[in-house]
C-alpha cells in the first residue's frame, strides 16, 4: 500500500510540475498586456455662499445649479486636456452672508488647492477680490453692480448674473416708464451691492433727464425683520413705485407685506435680486405680492427651449421647488468655463480667461456670450467679463409670474 501511495505522490508532484510551469507562463504572458487605467485630475471649485441666513436661498440657487452642471460634464467623460482627463468637484463653504466669514471660507479653499471659485453678493464678494487677482483664481460671480466690479483690474472676475447697468438703467427705465411712475422710491439693502445700485440709479435718471423721479432714498440691512421704521421715512415722500433692488425673497415678502399693512397703494419692483417666489409668496402673502414685476424670473410654463425644460425638470425632480435665476445662470456659465478649459488645452488661468472672453456656446437659454469691452451700455468696464442671455420680465399675478410686456 506503501509502494501504491509513493507512485501517486510521484503522479501528482509530476503533474504539479507540469501545470505550475504553465500557469507561471500564462500569468507572465498576461502581465505583459495589463494596462492601469489612471486616475483622472480634479479641477476643484470652492463654492463660496450663504447657505445659511437671509441670502442662503440665493447659495443654495447658485451651488446647485452649479453642481448640476459639473456632473453633467463629469458624467460626459470630464475635460480632456493635453491628453489628461479631468473632472470637476465642487466643495460647499457657508459664508453666511458675511464679509469677513467669506474670506475666510476662500482662504481655506486656497490652502485645499482649489483654483475655481463660484460666489455671489457684491457686499461678500469685494473683500474676496484681493485674493481672486493675487492668486489668479477664475471666479464666477452672481454680482449686481457695474463697473466697480467688472474692469480690467478685476480679469478674473466673470458676472453670471445682469448688472444694475442692464438691471436698473435699462430694463429699470423702460419699466418704470411703462407702470406710469411719477414718484419713485428707492429701499433696498444696506450693502456694497444696494450702495451701487442706488449710484446706477440717480446716474441713469439723470441721463434720463428724470432727477425729479426719486423722492426717497433708503438703505436697510438685508436680516431686517421690521420695515416700519424705514418704511414709515418712504411713505411720507408719497411715493407711487417702491423699487426693492436686491433684496432676497425672505426680505422682499416683508418689505411687501409691511408697506401693504401700512397703506401703500403703488406698485413695487425688485430688479436687481431675483427672488424664489415660493419662498416670497409664502412670506409675503398672494395679496401683497399682486402686481410684483421683477427681473430674471422664468414662468415655468414659458421656457424658451427644450434644454432648459429638462434642467427645469430635472431640477424640480430632484429638490422639489423651482429654481430660481442663481441656478440656471451658474449652470450656464459652468457649462462655459468647462467648454472654455476644453478649448484652451490649458490649465493656465491666463490662457482660459484669454478663450472666455470670445467663446460662444449654446446652452439653457440659446447663445451665451461675454459682453462688456464695447458695449455703450455697459460704461467703464472695458472687458468682456458680463455673462449676456436674453432676460424676462414677469409681474406676479395671484402668486405665479407671468410675461410682462415692455412694449
């Protein structure tokens, strides 16, 4: 039995000898062809808003829409450059609307490498520009004012969103002349960006030969809670038209309703903040918010393309409300920068900014372009760094937005 098990040891270990051989040669053979896929690159954009406070459903608007778009472009295989892929990833800091809590949520993305930026709100934004120029850092920003922002001491810096320029002395004229004012109020936020609209204000009614227009001037914080006050200043002048400016939806809805309780028949405006109207109506009340006109506010049952109807959709589907203007044009000009890395075969902030400038795509709302270097209507900025896309006008009529012809 002995002899037996020794010849099947031998049989085995011979057929081990055989088989190992091989299987050492088919793994050697195979190693040959075995290629690593390599890790894409990250491009790194901080997003830098109030997700918290008055302003955050303008943060929440922007960092979304801007998310969507990254992942569309991530999903489509991210951006190819120099034989390299890259995709993006977008990092949330809560500003809260404050200035000096804005720097610091920039300077901590600076230390994590990020070299993209999307902020908004001209009173955070500012104190951030020292460091968008020091450090070249591509900065897309929801930002009203004009050309203190937009000029070529701030090449870096592309608005998303219409300036007062185009807010208030254009569409503002037009639609103040269309409602018939003859005694115009200004009361908007206490901030870089209200002090700015009010400087576009008076300068385009004096273009206009309207000085006589505006009866009262009034400044407020943007957490106000009680209007009375400054409200009570504004209804002595006896206005007929209350332009808001730039108040997000929380503070508009109590501007509305508090100037309603306290009497005030005329009409009011907001045309530098684009507010969610469901928030606005829920504060507000359908009745005070009648006849509201704003800027930059789509009826959803008036989108001007197939590509926006999807976003729209997609966007409902996924947060269950609207969006609202931040998103739809951070989404657009995301969709740009990408498009623009792409064609600069370069991640050299110089060299993507130098393609921007004259680069046109077509996104949610058709052709989108950078405007401003020759525009007449867009003085002192003598850059192309303005996001340009047709703009609606709508007025709220029992609480949903409708087309409010200039005509």
């Amino acid at each position: 039995m002995i002899a037996d098990m020794s010849r099947g040891f031998s049989l085995m270990w011979r057929l081990l000898l055989c088989v190992f051989p091989a299987v050492g040669l088919c793994l050697m053979a195979g190693s040959v062809n075995v290629v690593h896929a390599k890790d894409p690159g990250k491009l790194v954009m901080q997003s830098n808003n109030p997700f918290s406070g008055k302003a955050a459903s303008w943060g929440f608007a922007q960092d979304r829409g801007m998310t969507m778009a990254a992942e569309k472009v991530n999903k489509a295989g991210g951006i190819k450059v120099g034989g390299e892929i890259y995709i993006w990833e977008v990092r949330q800091c809560d500003n809260r609307y404050v200035p000096a809590d804005a720097v610091s949520c920039f300077k901590r993305g600076l230390a994590e490498g990020c070299k993209f930026l999307a902020t908004l709100g001209g009173a955070v934004t500012k104190p951030q520009l020292p460091l968008v120029n020091d450090n070249k850092i591509i900065t897309l920003g929801a930002i009203a004012g004009g050309a203190d922002f937009t000029n070529p001491s701030n090449p870096y810096l592309f608005r998303t969103m219409p300036s007062s320029d185009i807010a208030i002395a254009v569409y503002g004229m037009k639609i103040y002349a269309k409602l018939g004012v003859k005694r115009l109020a200004l009361l908007t936020q206490d901030s870089v960006l209200g002090r700015s609209d009010g400087d576009i204000l008076r300068n385009a009614l004096k273009v206009n030969n309207k000085n006589d227009l505006l009866v009262a001037e009034e400044y407020a914080p943007i957490d106000t809670s009680d209007f009375t006050p400054v409200l009570t200043r504004v209804l002595a002048k006896n206005p007929d038209h209350i332009e808001g400016g730039a108040w997000p939806a929380a503070g508009l809805g109590l501007l509305a309703k508090q100037a309603r309780e306290l009497g005030f028949k005329g009409t009011i405006s907001n045309l530098s903040g684009a507010p969610e109207i469901e928030p606005l109506i829920k504060i507000g009340g359908v009745e005070n918010c009648e006849g509201l006109v704003l800027l930059r506010v789509w009826p959803p049952n008036e989108l001007p393309t197939k590509e926006f109807k999807d976003y729209w959709a997609t966007y409902v589907a996924r947060y269950k409300e609207d969006p609202s203007a931040n998103g739809w044009e951070g989404y657009m000009a995301f969709e740009f920068l990408s498009a623009a890395i792409e064609k600069a075969q370069s991640l050299d902030p110089d060299k993507i900014v130098a393609v921007m400038r004259d680069l046109k795509i077509n996104t949610l709302l058709g052709e989108l372009k950078l405007v401003g270097k020759d525009d007449p209507l867009l003085p002192g900025y003598g850059i192309n760094n303005q996001f340009s896309y047709p703009l609606p006008v709508t007025r709220l009529q029992k609480g949903t937005p409708v087309i409010f012809s200039l005509q």
